[in-house]
C-alpha cells in the first residue's frame, strides 16, 4: 500500500511527524478531501507551481522538525503574483531558519487557496486505557479559543457521527445561523466516519489532526493536516 509506504519511509529515517505534503497524501488516499499540495524545493518552482495551480495561492514551510508552522513564520497566505511567491519564499526562509536553525527544510508547499468556509476540525490522539479518540469541532482559532469540541471513541457508529456533530455548542453555526447557509452536515458525518475508519486500520498514528477543514453547503476540504507517529512503529 502506498500509504504504508509513507509511514514506512518516515520510521526509517527516525521521524515521528509526517510532514503536510504526506499527511495529506495519506489522507487522500484514504478517501477523505484534502485541497492540492505540491512541493517546491526552490524559489523558481514555488513560482512555477503558483502558475499552474494557479493564483492565489498559500505557501507553507514543509519540515518535521516545525510543527507550528505559522508560529515560526512559515506561513503566507494570499499570494497573488509571481512577484509575491518569491518575496514570500524568502521571508519563510529567513523566519524559520532564525527559529529553527537546525531544522530539516524540504522546501515548501503551494497550495490554491481554498474558498471561505464554516471552520472546523476533526482530530485523533490516543487515550491510554480507551485507544483512539476522535474529537470534532469548530476550527481555526476557535479550538484554542471556545474549546467547542465533541468526543466518541474510535470505532465510531453513524449515530456517533450525528451525535457529535450537534452536540457541539456551535452547531448553529452549521446549520444556518440568523439567515446564513447552513453546511453539508451529512457529509461531515461521513467525514467523521472515514477518518474513523482511517484510524482504526492505521495503529502507527498516534496524533490526527484536519484543522481547519473548510465546511460548504456541498461538502468540504481539509486544508492542513498534521500526523504524529508512534515512537515504537517501528519496533
């Protein structure tokens, strides 16, 4: 499987984090939807793939040796031109390398920037006496913020799914909110329930998180995503 291929790959060279170019591609190959991330190893083809994706476009920084990527600087959202992606990779380099001198730099990742949405996360880590937990609710900033999450214990049912999604206190926000279009719910569930699924049939994850996922009224889009793996994979 390819995606073993990529657990594989990260435990041999002694990572425990997946960078977002393979979270992703992990992700995708389980059937769950992750916006287009490409790599760039340099200033011209960080330019060259803004073109053919086409503007605008987000750049990130693509190390597993930086974790909170918008913390050190390694994130610029928004960039219109050519021009822009240049001056952009420049600064990404200059902060993280200021913040992380001795950190492993792939490169970066573009990726078109995803149309506005209601925000939200689903998230995994293990609990010691229960094994995986998936935790849904509202995304971005909130997370830290409100701390409006929901959690069920992996294997999740349909049931679980529904259930999680409206016991959040933000669910009106999903639902339609003084007049505003309400979100594809249905798809959310099943969202929770192929990560679920994801989970389940990969023990070697440790920590799961999709934040934010972009939630719309026909469907949604993970938009980072970030993998942590167990120390004793490969034991």
């Amino acid at each position: 499987m390819a995606g073993q291929k990529i657990i594989e790959r990260a435990v041999k060279e002694g990572r425990t984090a997946l960078t977002e170019i393979e979270a992703k591609e992990l992700l995708r190959q389980a059937g769950i939807n992750v916006v287009e991330t490409r790599l760039a190893v340099s200033k011209e083809q960080a330019v060259a793939v803004s073109q053919q994706l086409g503007f605008p476009v987000v750049l990130k920084i693509v190390s597993a040796d930086v974790l909170h990527k918008t913390d050190a600087g390694g994130v610029k959202l928004g960039l219109k031109t050519a021009v822009q992606v240049g001056k952009a990779w420049d600064e990404i380099m200059k902060s993280v390398k200021k913040a992380f001198p001795n950190a492993k730099i792939e490169g970066v990742s573009v990726q078109p920037m995803a149309k506005p949405g209601v925000e939200v996360i689903i998230g995994m880590s293990k609990d010691a006496q229960f094994g995986p937990v998936l935790m849904f609710g509202l995304g971005g900033i909130f997370v830290e913020i409100i701390k409006d999450v929901s959690f069920r214990i992996v294997p999740l049912l349909k049931r679980d799914a529904k259930e999680m999604v409206r016991e959040i206190k933000g669910f009106p926000l999903l639902s339609g909110y003084r007049g505003s279009e309400p979100v594809d719910i249905e798809n959310l569930e099943n969202l929770l329930l192929k990560v679920s699924e994801f989970v389940e049939k990969t023990p070697e994850i440790k920590e799961l998180d999709l934040n934010p996922i972009f939630a719309y009224k026909d469907g949604a889009v993970a938009v980072d995503a970030r993998v942590i793996l167990e120390k004793t994979a490969a034991d």
